[in-house]
C-alpha cells in the first residue's frame, strides 16, 4: 500500500502486541527514518528508543523528534514524521502521535515523540471511519487534495488549519482562534506540518509536481505555500 493510499486507512494506535521487533525490523525503520524528507532549510534530527527510555505512552517504541524553537522547525517535525507515521502503517505497523509521553532522559530541543510497534488492532475500512470536520469547514474546494487533507490527524482532533486553493498553488493556513482553551503551547505547528504533508502526497497522486513549499507569517498566522 503507498502512502497516500495508507492516508484513508491510517488509525492512531494504542494498542500493540507485546512481541518485541528484531533488529533487521528496526534498522530498516532506520534506515527509512535517516532517508525521510525534510522541509528545505530544516534538519531536524530523530531518535528511535524502547518503551524503557519513556515516561508515558502505550508503544514499545518510540521516534523522538529534535528540533530548535522556530516555528518553521515545529512544522517541519509534524511533515517529516507523517510521512514516517504513513510508512510505518504500510508496513502493517501501529503508529500514533503522543504530546503527553516524554523521553526520560531530558534534552532541551527535544519536541514530540510518534510511538510506534507490532499490533493486531485492524487499519480502517473507509473514510467514513474517521470523525472529522466537514470539507467546508478546511478547505475552500471540495476536490481530491482536500479530502486527503481532511483526514490528516491533529492534536485532539482540532484540525486547525485551512486550504485555499488558487492557480498552480495550495495554501495550507493556520485556523487557531480559540483553540488555547484546549491546547496550550504550540502543538497546532505540528499539525500544520501533518497536513502538509497530506496535501504534497494527494497532489503528486494526482499527477501534479510539487515544485516549491515556503513558511510564511509567524505566530497564528503562519502559512505555507505549496506550489505544483
């Protein structure tokens, strides 16, 4: 299963079986992992540990993702891991998102983890599957890209962003009001960069060329711009 395809069956997992992965499975999540790519300008730099390096989480393994403090390296760490996040759930793997588990040992630039592991837990069947919000309420066009987008998890299921459609160009801008009261800090940067990342594959699916990706604004009123 591709990618884009594993985007209308992908499942935030939560449940893993207890069997432990060998070491050919994990240098090959390794090997993935270093190849993964990145927004341009950005090197965020990546970790695979076991479930004895976390406080908190429910994986037997877990990426942690390091970064500094910009908000365009907060975006990038949400795109780079959901391309990481699809991969391993074409694997047959279960991967989810966790913002509340932390590596026990501390490091200031370090950001999220996306826990991941074996699981019999089944993908999903259907769009009709996941809870999200209407095409309208994300996207001012209701076509392929942004039904892939729509699908793109996000912390709570907030989905605080949205697509503008225009010649040659995809929009993918932060939608924050009022999100504070449920989500401190910055973690909507992450899921910008998740979406992005929907939206880059759904295009190439439909035969399009991503030709540019560039962060714009700061604070909420950040946006990216894919060109094709």
């Amino acid at each position: 299963m591709s990618l884009y395809e594993t985007i209308f069956t992908r499942r935030s997992m939560r449940q893993y079986d207890e069997t432990p992965l060998d070491a050919a499975a994990l240098s090959e999540v390794q090997n993935y992992l270093d190849g993964a790519k990145q927004l341009p300008g950005q090197s965020a730099r990546f970790e695979i540990v076991g479930k004895d390096k976390l406080k908190g989480g429910s994986a037997p393994y877990a990426i942690l993702a390091y970064t500094d403090d910009s908000e365009e390296a907060w975006v990038n760490i949400g795109y780079t891991l959901q391309g990481v996040d699809l991969w391993l759930q074409s694997r047959g793997y279960g991967s989810v998102w966790s913002g509340m588990a932390a590596p026990l040992e501390k490091d200031p630039e370090y950001r999220i983890l996306l826990g991941f592991g074996p699981t019999s837990v089944p993908l999903r069947t259907s769009e009709n599957d996941f809870k999200r919000k209407t095409i309208t309420e994300v996207s001012n066009e209701d076509n392929a890209v942004a039904r892939a987008a729509r699908l793109a998890p996000s912390a709570v299921n907030l989905q605080p962003w949205f697509l503008t459609f225009r010649d040659g160009k995809v929009e993918v801008r932060a939608n924050v009001r009022g999100i504070g009261r449920v989500l401190p800090g910055r973690l909507w940067l992450f899921d910008i960069g998740i979406v992005l990342k929907h939206v880059e594959l759904a295009l190439m699916h439909e035969g399009k060329t991503v030709t540019g990706l560039s962060i714009k604004g700061t604070g909420k009123n950040v946006a990216v711009a894919v060109s094709y």
